[in-house]
C-alpha cells in the first residue's frame, strides 16, 4: 500500500469515528454549523423558568421575605455560602453570579429530565430530554469552568499564575498540564455519566411495571440529580478558588 493510500485510509477511519452518534438526534442548521435542535429547545425551557422565576419574586419586594421572595433569598444565601466555603472570604464576591448561574441550571436541566414530560413531544428524529443528559452541553460548562479558572488566577497573579506548573519542580510540568485537562473531562463526564445512567436506570424497571415502581425512582432520581448539581458547582468553586491561591 502506498504512503498517499495509507493516509487516505487512515483519514477515512477517523472520519468514520468522528461522525459515531449515541442515538438519533434532529439537528438545525446554523449557518455552517449543525446544532442538536432538542438540547437548544430544552435548554431554552430551563432559561425561560430560571429567568421566570427571579422575575415573579421581585414584583412584590418586602422587608420580611414570604413566598417566593422567602424562597429566592434562600437559594441565593445557600449559593454564597457555598461559594465562600469554598473560595474564601476575600474571593468569592466577584464568583457568586458566576457559580449562582451553573447551580440553578443545572439543578433545573437535572430535575427537568424527571418532571417534565419531554417524551410526548414529538421530533422527526430524536425526542426531547433533559439538557444535561447530552455532553455538549456537560462539555461546554466544563470548559467555563476551566476558563473561568485560568482568569481568576490570570487576574489574582498576572503572569505568576503559570508559575504553578514547575511546582514543586519542573520535572512535574507535563502532570500539571495534564492536570487541566483532566478536570474539565472530569466535571463534564461526571455529570453527563450520572445523568444518563439515572435515566436509564428509572427507565428500565419502569418498563414492565409502570403503575408502581414510577413514584418511588422518580424521587431516587430527584434526589440524586441534586446532589450531581451540587458536585458540580462545589467543584467549580473549588477550582477557580485554587487558582488564586498563593500557591499550587
């Protein structure tokens, strides 16, 4: 076989493996882009509720909070707290939107894909499901995080910041790189694993036995899909918080 035959094979195989799909999914063209139509459509549900929801809180602003205002003032207090534990006193002011943007997306896309009956909307390929249960978009809050992690440390040390790939020692600078790049991975396929698996696993003995097993995996997938948008965002925090450290 001839070199130019060679790497035409080898481009044709990488080609092949590039365009593997996990299901059908029903795209829309964006100039010369092609997006996942169900993921845009469900994530603009959830920017619709959360944008709703601060909305109709602050109509009726009160001294002592009831309702729904009672409940805002809630999940932002729990944001900052959790912010602050993990970024510190002086630091974590500037990260709350930051991290009060991920949490309540996240939280919502999770619970979005065990409440909401996504399944009777019907597609022409595909079907509709919860944002997070596709890793583009695990991936790309993943990848905010890890730019948001490079300025918070850009903007806290300058030029120092990449002081902390030689440390301790420069033998150890191909770990740290590496190390950065592990991190977004890890957080997006964390989430998107985690999410998927929970469906699959409500969806499998709710099949044969539809009438009684629902109510009690619903809640198990409640549950966890909390905690998954509680790891994601205590990791976040975590990581920007440790690029402005004074040290590695």
């Amino acid at each position: 076989m001839h070199v130019d035959q060679l790497e035409s094979y080898t481009m044709d195989n990488l080609y092949q493996v590039s365009s593997v799909e996990v299901g059908q999914h029903s795209y829309w063209q964006v100039g010369v882009f092609e997006v996942h139509a169900q993921v845009l459509v469900t994530s603009w549900v959830v920017i619709a509720l959360l944008l709703a929801l601060p909305i109709v809180g602050a109509r009726n602003l009160q001294i002592i909070p009831t309702g729904s205002q009672n409940f805002i003032e809630y999940v932002l207090e729990f944001i900052r707290d959790l912010t602050r534990t993990q970024m510190g006193e002086e630091e974590y002011r500037s990260w709350v939107p930051f991290i009060g943007t991920m949490f309540p997306f996240i939280f919502v896309s999770n619970w979005s894909g065990a409440l909401f009956p996504w399944r009777i909307v019907q597609l022409p390929h595909g079907e509709l499901a919860a944002p997070t249960n596709d890793i583009n978009t695990t991936v790309a809050l993943a990848l905010l995080t890890s730019v948001a992690h490079s300025y918070a440390g850009l903007r806290k040390r300058g030029f120092s910041y990449f002081g902390k790939y030689i440390q301790p020692t420069p033998v150890l600078l191909p770990i740290n790189i590496l190390e950065d790049f592990t991190k977004p991975l890890s957080l997006s396929f964390r989430l998107f694993g985690n999410i998927l698996a929970d469906e699959l696993v409500v969806a499998v003995p709710v099949s044969p036995v539809p009438l009684i097993v629902p109510v009690p995996m619903t809640l198990l997938g409640l549950f966890t899909s909390a905690i998954q948008a509680l790891i994601f965002a205590t990791l976040a925090a975590a990581y920007i918080g440790e690029s402005t450290e004074g040290h590695h």
